[in-house]
C-alpha cells in the first residue's frame, strides 16, 4: 500500500491554464451497421439524444425564479438588501422583541449513530479517524485536514449526536464542543476556516435546526451568549453570503439565511431576502438535467441534504416552503440515484467513495421524492445502464463528459470515459475513488493521485491525465469536448445498449483522441468493450507513446490470469465467475486501491493492457462475461 500510495501522490498533472470545455454532443460519425431502425418513439428518443448542448453556465437553470410576492414584500426585501435592519421595517415604532427561537425543528435526516456515540465517549470520528473532542484545535490558527476543518466548523456532527441517544444524554456534549469553539471563534474579526461562507452556513442551520442540543441549558447568561452567536452569524452571513468560494458555498450559506429568518423573531424581511438568494444561487449551481456543475455526487448530496433541512424549518412553522425548493428536490434526486450500483451502493466518481445504500435511502426518503434513477443526465454527463437477468441486476455507469470546469469543480478528478460496473451484490469494475475523504483514512498525500486518470478504470497515454489534476480539488487542460451517442441493438443473442464515446484530452500533446464503444447485453451477462485511438488532424505525426488501459477491480474479486496472458477469470463470492479477454498481446496485473463510504481504502488488484501504440493509431478489444 505504501508503494501505491506513493505512486499515486506523482500520479497529478503539472500543467495549470485552464481553458474553457464543452459539455457532451453527438457524434457525427457513429458506426451503425448493426443498428436496427426503431420506430416512432424509440426514433423520437434517439434525436432527443443527438440534440446538441450547450456549454459552460449556459446549461444553468435560467427560468427558476423567486415565489411571487406583492409590492409591499418587494420593497421589504429590497430595504433589507440595502441594510435596513429587520426590526425596522417590520415593527419601526416597537421595542426590539427578545431574541429567541419562534420554533423547534424536526429534521428527518438521520445522522449516523456511531460517530455521534463516539462524541459522547469523548471523540470526534471522521472517515474512520477518532480524535479526542480536547485534542482538537478550533481556532482560526489551527491546521485541520478539509475533512475535519468541514465538521469541526460546520458543525456537521450535529446530526450524528442527535441520532446517539435522547437529548438529556447527548446535549452536554454538543453544549460542551460548542463552548470550546465559541472562546477560539467569536473573537472580533471573523478570521480563520470557521468563517468560510460555507461552514458559517452549516453552521448557523445546524444551529437553528439542532437547536435543543445547543440551547437546553439551564444557565440563562448561557443561553443568550449563544443565541447572541446564532444571530451574529446571520447578520455576517446577511454580509458575505456571496463571497463564498464557489457556487456550492453560496447555496449553503443562502440555505442558513433563509432558516435564520424564518426561526428568528422580525424574521420575514430575511427570509424574502434569503429565499430571492437562494432559487437564484441553485439556478447557477444545478444544470437541466439536476445535476450540480461540480459533477461531485457528495455534493449533489450536502445540497440534497440542506434543502431538507431548510424545509424541515418551514414546517416547523407549519408553513409550506416556497414550490421551488420542493420542485429543486424532484430535479436533485434522480441524477444521484443514477450513480447507484445493483446494490444501491454509490459510485466512485469525482471524490466520492461508495457510500452506503442505507444512508442514500434514508437521504431519499427525507427528500420526499419518490422516483427512479435517471438514465441519461445529460449535463452531469454519466450514462446509466441497468440490465436484469431474474433476480439479478447489472449496472454500467460510464462518465461521458468533460470534467467539470475549475470554478465549479470540488474534488475535481480527470475521469473521462472511465466506467464502473456491477453485477448482483458485487463491484467487478471500479474506480478508486475517495479524494473528497482525503484527511481520514485516505492520507492527503495521495489526494490527487486518486484524482488521476490512472485511478480509474479507462485508457491513459504517456502515463499523463486526460485533464490537468492541481491543487485544491481544481483542474486545468486537457478534454474539451465529448461526443457521445447512445443506440439500443438487436443482436443474435439478443439486446444490447450501445454507447459510443470520445474525447479531445490527448489530441494536443499526443495528436490522438480517444474513443471508446461499451456494448451491454440486455441480460446482463456480457460486457463487450472498445477503445480506439484516432488521429486528430488529417496528418498523423510519427513515433509510439505508451498506453495503458486500466481496469480496477472491486474489493470482493478474486483475480486469476490465464496461462496464455490475454485473460482473466473473476470470481465473486456468490460463487459466480466471469471471464475477461483481450485482444491485445499481453494482460497484466498491479495494486490498486478503492475507498468504501466510510473514507477506509482497500487494497484491490486492477487489470492492465500497456504497451506502445503508434501515433497513427491503434485499437484495442476486450470482453467481459458471465461464465455458465
């Protein structure tokens, strides 16, 4: 492991420009001799699939608007942007009512009720990582990993603790971690991590939520030092909401004004405000389809999860939230369910690990939005296909689109026309995942090597990333554009889903594009894969450049190379085996890792054809079936 891991810290990209990428559009040269013509609606399906897209912030939903309010409403929200306190413009000739909360929230999140039992024996666990709650440095000064910094000041542990026990037994603990931080943050200037936009707004929900944890003392001097805190995090939110880092931030920062404003006395005046911000932040953040612009599946979570919350609130007051928030829900969901495995387990994309079924069906459910996963999220950009043979699914998931561009992007990996596929209970093909968990168990060392083209399951050339891999979860050149097409087969044994891709990330250093073609039985049984490697100009250069097409094995696969070196058998602990085949010359095996839910890598073995190819092009066959 140690070797891997130090393989995959020099496995990132040394270029830094960024240039502008567009997202998926049809091919125009899709062999299709073995198509059959479908008639009216599969043929109506088909040219809504070649319908070219539009890049970049255009994909942003344009027509999401704030809920109509009257003139009077109007004016309030436009006084308050400008600075007009609350009370002013709702009760002018009172006196200030007493702080306090208007409600109590009962949110339908489920938090996870290890980690909140591990707080209340006196220890943060994050990603599989326990730290004493009085070792733990919260002052602006400190050095935390990002996945610490996130939940020791956003306050994300709020719901773990409350899952843990009933709230005499857990509130001593959150009031203790609260005191603790407040001495290291409250001081004037508003400096450090706890002050990002995004973990201010976590915070204050969290807050505002979670409110008889963090309020239940007995101490009245207490009580109010705290709601002093809730409300001057508002006001500094009400300030610097649109300073966040990114759009993502914004949304999370807008999510907690909003709250603030409902739960807080003389509230409305911010709640319009924080609802106008809101619908227009998520209507930069969200393509079409319901996919965010990061492409980041933790993040089509946390939004998920705030706006659950954020509703959670509305209902506190028995007020119904605004339609757009509940329609934003039925536009989220379907996209996240679409990176589900035939377990319901998530897919290893853009940081993520392969989070638990249980907790993306809790997240689900809370939503409230019942719906299945959807097939063809054209901006998120990761093609679904699901195949059942009785009791037995199989699910493709193929990333067909450029990564996304740096300001969106959060653990931005270089994953292009990479795949994952599943069959029953089992991973055959992953990727490794985990980058959004670096600081855990994953060392940040080796953060952007599992962001690298290598760590996942596609063809890499001159040992380089499709898509420059930088710091802070960003990326710079490489793919700017991505064909794809999508066709349904009618073959000798049967059906079979087709989808051919290709993209631009080498055609400047190597003058080849990559293509690749997955072809999918109907039953499940057999995965027939191409990649091809085209010249890009009409003149090919001379010369050879390496190549590898890597194929990373789930943590359940026993591995057995065949005696003539061209292929594998794959055995899964249900007792099945399948049979992998290449029709390159040689077959080889290394280490890999993958990352569960939890942040914990896994030592894993991945299947690797290499060689030299010549600039003129080459292609490359295998397969993958089901054996008996």
């Amino acid at each position: 492991m140690d070797d891997l891991a130090t393989r995959l810290h020099d496995a990132s990209d040394s270029s830094t420009a960024e240039e502008p990428r567009q997202m998926a559009i049809p091919l125009d040269d899709v062999r299709d001799e073995e198509l059959v013509v479908e008639k009216a609606p599969e043929q109506l399906e088909e040219e809504a699939e070649k319908t070219s897209l539009a890049a970049g912030r255009e994909l942003a939903l344009s027509d999401f608007n704030p809920p109509a309010i009257g003139a009077g409403e109007r004016m309030l929200r436009l006084a308050y942007r400008l600075g007009v306190p609350g009370h002013t413009l709702t009760a002018p000739f009172r006196k200030p009512v007493r702080l306090h909360l208007l409600a109590t929230v009962e949110s339908p999140l489920a938090g996870d009720r290890v980690a909140g039992m591990a707080l209340r024996a006196g220890h943060f666990l994050i990603h599989g990582i326990k730290a004493p709650i009085g070792q733990v440095d919260c002052s602006p000064t400190a050095k935390l990993t990002p996945v610490f910094e996130h939940a020791v000041h956003g306050f994300t542990w709020l719901h773990d603790l409350s899952a843990s026990g009933t709230l005499p037994q857990c509130a001593p603990t959150a009031q203790r971690i609260l005191a603790d931080w407040m001495k290291a943050n409250t001081a004037p200037g508003y400096k450090g991590p706890a002050w990002r936009v995004e973990n201010a707004g976590h915070r204050l929900l969290g807050w505002l939520v979670h409110a008889p944890l963090v309020l239940s003392q007995q101490d009245k001097e207490q009580r109010t030092t705290v709601l002093d805190a809730v409300a001057d995090t508002a006001r500094w939110l009400d300030r610097n909401v649109t300073r966040a880092d990114d759009r993502h931030g914004e949304v999370i920062g807008w999510c907690a004004i909003t709250a603030a404003g409902l739960l807080l006395p003389e509230g409305k005046p911010r709640r319009l405000f924080g609802e106008a911000g809101l619908i227009h932040a998520l209507g930069e953040l969200v393509g079409d389809d319901g996919g965010v612009l990061s492409r980041s599946p933790l993040a089509q979570m946390d939004v998920i999860a705030a706006l659950v919350d954020l509703s959670a609130c509305y209902r506190a007051l028995r007020l119904d939230p605004p339609a757009a928030i509940d329609t934003m829900l039925g536009l989220l969901v379907p996209p996240l369910l679409a990176l589900t495995h035939s377990d319901g387990t998530l897919g290893n994309w853009q940081g993520a690990g392969a989070i638990a079924g249980e907790r993306l069906q809790e997240l689900v459910r809370a939503s409230g939005v019942r719906t299945r996963p959807l097939r063809d999220p054209r901006q998120w950009g990761y093609q679904r296909i699901s195949s059942r043979n009785g009791s037995s699914q199989a699910v493709l998931q193929f990333d067909t689109s450029p990564p996304p561009l740096a300001r969106h992007a959060r653990h931005g990996c270089a994953s292009t026309l990479a795949f994952e596929f599943s069959h029953g209970d089992h991973r055959l093909v992953t990727n490794c995942g985990g980058a959004g968990f670096a600081g855990g168990q994953v060392p940040t060392r080796i953060e952007q090597g599992l962001r690298a083209t290598a760590a996942h399951s596609t063809l890499v050339l001159g040992d380089a990333n499709s898509t420059a891999v930088l710091i802070n979860g960003k990326l710079g050149n490489g793919v700017c554009a991505v064909d794809v097409a999508r066709r349904q087969l009618e073959t000798e044994q049967g059906g079979a889903t087709r989808i051919e891709a290709s993209h631009d990330g080498y055609a400047q250093r190597f003058g080849l594009l990559h293509k690749r073609i997955l072809i999918l039985r109907d039953d499940g049984s057999e995965l027939r894969g191409e990649d091809l490697l085209v010249p890009s100009g009409r003149k090919g250069k001379r010369g050879k450049v390496p190549y590898a097409i890597r194929f990373h094995l789930g943590p359940q696969v026993t591995l057995r190379l065949a005696d003539s070196g061209k292929g594998a058998t794959l055995s899964l602990p249900d007792g099945s085996y399948w049979q992998f085949h290449t029709s390159a010359d040689t077959l080889e095996t290394e280490e890999s890792l993958w990352v569960d839910g939890m942040g914990r890598p896994h030592p894993v073995e991945q299947l690797v054809i290499q060689g030299l190819v010549s600039r003129g092009g080459g292609n490359f066959g295998w397969l993958l079936k089901k054996m008996g």
